[in-house]
C-alpha cells in the first residue's frame, strides 16, 4: 500500500479532491492531512474522509520537530502540498528527496518564488497581460518553486478575464491533473 501525506494550508479543495480520487484505489491511502493552521477547512475535509489530520505550529515544523519525527514514523511515498504556504525545511527536502511535490498555479518558472501564491500570482499573470497561464506540478527542492517540474498543463486568458476567472480556469486544472499525475507517480 503506498501512502500520501497532505499538508495544506487553507481551505483544501485540492486535498477533497485527492482523497476522492483515492478513496477507490485499493492500493493508494492519503493517510494523514497536516496543516499549519488550527482553523483551516481542510481539516473537517480530512475528517469527512475518516482521515487524520491535525495541525501543527512554527517550532514543530523545524528541523527534528514534531512533524519531521511524524513524518520519519510514517514514512509515506509521497508528501503532497496541496495549497501549502510555508517553506519545506531542508531536513525534510533531504529526508525525502523527489518524493515531495506542489502544484503552483502558474507555469514556472514564471510567477513563482516567495509571496506568489494564490491570487497573488492571477492579478499578477492579468496585470502583465498574459496570453496564456496554467498550473505546474514540481517536485520540491529547497527553494520557492524551483524544483524539477513533473507536469503543466495550460489555459488561454481572454482580454476581459479578471483575476477571479483565471483563477477559476487554474482551479479547474488542477482538479482535472493533480490527483491523476499523483497516481502516475505512484505507479
């Protein structure tokens, strides 16, 4: 059985549609979701899903923290940032070497880095007037964003699109590859 662990920071869209996708496969298990936020939402998503969750703070992120021993027991295949904002310590990036990846919404190298997040990165992509963004699936290294990219996938920007309906052109992408390019991982 290969497991998943989750860590996102908010709301977990991505994540709901992570443990939807592999509610079904018998041999993929998200078997735990982690946040730095005591309140975020998608905490109750982990719930709904029977799978455990809980959330953690600065010092039990650090190096030899709460987390990395957490993470060191479980063991998983792969560690999935699903909306994640804060920087993976590098003892993690070291501990798990090409098994961590994010999805960014944006096609990198462009629009990433610290602070371009979010709807950070969509007002930024309308501001410049792109023709054309999407999102990219990475593996994660020790910097923001610059890890090898695993996939992109892409959507046009029409001259009325507002930051809002960019972002509801990236969201549905990642709906349609990230838990999908996950299961090619895996394999």
């Amino acid at each position: 059985m290969k497991k998943i662990i989750i860590l996102a920071s908010g709301n977990g869209t991505n994540a709901q549609s992570i443990m939807d996708h592999f509610k079904e496969v018998d041999s993929v298990q998200v078997s735990l979701v982690l946040s730095n936020k005591p309140q975020a939402f998608v905490l109750e998503r982990a719930s709904k899903f029977g799978v455990p969750a809980m959330s953690f703070n600065r010092s039990a992120f650090a190096k030899a923290g709460t987390v990395e021993t957490l993470l060191k027991a479980e063991m998983p295949d792969l560690l999935v940032l699903a909306g994640f904002l804060w920087k993976i310590p590098e003892s993690l990036v070291k501990l798990f070497p090409n098994k961590i990846i994010n999805i960014h919404p944006a096609l990198l190298p462009n629009y990433g880095g610290k602070g371009m997040y979010g709807m950070n990165v969509h007002r930024a992509i309308i501001e410049n007037k792109e023709q054309e963004s999407g999102i990219t699936i990475h593996y994660v290294n020790e910097n923001y964003d610059e890890g090898a990219i695993i996939k992109q996938a892409t959507c046009r920007i029409s001259q009325n699109d507002t930051a809002d309906d960019l972002a509801a052109k990236i969201h549905k992408l990642e709906q349609e590859h990230f838990a999908k390019t996950i299961e090619e991982l895996l394999k």
